[in-house]
C-alpha cells in the first residue's frame, strides 16, 4: 500500500512530550500545502502540518492526568502529539481534524510510538453524526484552536455535546486574541473555569513564549445546550 505521508516529503522530528520521547512525523513544509481552493471555500489553512508549542504543552500537562480507560477526544490534533500521549497512558483516544492528511499523519505517528487510538475527520462546525453518537468523552482535550474568530463559537457550541457531564475539557492556547469567544459563553452558561500560564519549550513564535492552559468543566447537574 503507498504511504499516504510520502507526498509530503515528512521530516521527523525528535520531541519529548509529556514526559515521553517521541518521533514525530511532519510535513516538510506547511506553506507548500496552502490551497487557494480550500481557502475560498472555507478559508482554511493547512496549520495542521506544523508542531505548535501550545501541542507540546498540553501533552506535558497530561503527564499529570489520570487517562487509564477514559475516553478522550482531541479536537484539532493536527499531527497528533497530545493524542498520542493519552494513548501511551492507557487512554481510549479519538484524534479529530477536519483535515483527512492530519489523521494520516496522527497514524503514522501513534504507530510510530506503539500507540493505540482512533482517528475521525470532524468539522467542529458541522460535526458528524457519528462524533454525537458516540458515548460523551471524559476529556476533551485541543491545543491551539482559537486563532480564528470563528472557532470559539463552534467550539462552545460543540464542547456541551461530546463531553460527559462530569468530563473535564483542557484547551491549551497561545493567549490568542480569540479565546474569550470559547471561555465567555461557557462561564456565562455556568461552566467552571481554571487557568494557568506556563512557559513552553517550543520554538518562539509571534505568540510568544507563554500558553494559557484552561480548564472547562461542566455545571453540576447538566450539560446546558447539550
Ligand atoms: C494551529 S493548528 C494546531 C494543531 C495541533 N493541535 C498542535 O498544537 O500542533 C489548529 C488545528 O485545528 C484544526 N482546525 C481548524 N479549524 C477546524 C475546524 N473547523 N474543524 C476541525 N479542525 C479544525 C486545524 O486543521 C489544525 O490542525
């Protein structure tokens, strides 16, 4: 069978994440793959293609998190490295993006570690119905989604449908300007909010050498919206 990564000429690259030593497949460059088509489609853009700091930090703040047997859902893996690390630690893992080559990528990676998990290709926008279907996951877990002012409303409208009432979600983001429109309507609909800044050790980029980590839960009795 071909090697679905093959036409993107993957570079590997040595990461420690979440305490792990991992090998990490990736494009060789992400500017190769922009898709005038896809953008005047729907203005998307092939960020899945790259290693973000906000991935790595999520994976180290996961070294601390209980995963044995609980379902996880990723939500914008890219090339999956939080996932992969749930997946070592025993997690039943679901890597979701709306890019079918970041699932490739996120395979070819979790095998590469001896790594078990799902992959779906989900549009937080329009989410499949086997995503709902599925039974809610106890973490929900994303690391840099909320560059785009469209994302925070497609994920708080998401987040209350796939998360189990006591389910924590834990979203790493580069203090992008956009992520109030995640946070605002799920404190505003009476779900928890934690936050802490850490100082990540991937590449510095306009974002700066900070990520927030935020973590979601649920009011007590209800998931409101779902
Ligand atoms: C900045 S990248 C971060 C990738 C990865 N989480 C990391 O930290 O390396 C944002 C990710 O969100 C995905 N994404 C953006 N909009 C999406 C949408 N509407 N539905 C699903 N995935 C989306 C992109 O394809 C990309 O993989």
């Amino acid at each position: 069978m071909d090697d679905p990564l093959s036409p993107f000429d993957p570079v590997r690259d040595d990461v420690v994440a979440g305490g792990r030593r991992l090998t990490i497949a990736r494009p060789r460059s992400a500017e190769d793959l922009i898709d005038e088509e896809a953008y005047a489609r729907d203005e998307r853009l092939p960020y899945w293609a790259e290693l973000w700091p906000s991935g790595l930090a999520l994976a180290d703040r996961l070294a601390a998190v209980p995963l044995a047997g609980r379902r996880v859902v990723e939500l914008g893996c890219g090339v999956g490295v939080p996932s992969v690390v749930c997946a070592l630690a025993g997690g039943d893992v679901l890597a979701t993006d709306w890019y079918g080559e970041a699932l490739d990528f996120t395979r070819a990676n979790a095998a590469a570690a001896g790594a078990r998990l799902d992959t779906m290709l989900v549009d937080w926008a329009d989410p499949p119905p086997e995503l709902l279907a599925r039974p809610r996951a106890d973490l929900v877990i994303g690391a840099d989604l909320l560059y785009e002012a469209r994302n925070g409303p497609a994920l708080a409208a998401l987040l209350p449908r796939i998360l189990a009432p006591d389910g924590d979600a834990l979203i790493a983001d580069p203090r992008r300007p956009h992520a109030d429109a995640l946070i605002d309507p799920l404190v505003a609909a009476g779900w928890s909010h934690l936050m802490r800044e850490v100082r990540h050790g991937g590449r510095v980029d306009e974002s700066g050498p900070l990520v927030r980590l935020h973590r979601l839960r649920p009011p007590p009795g209800g998931v409101p919206g779902a």
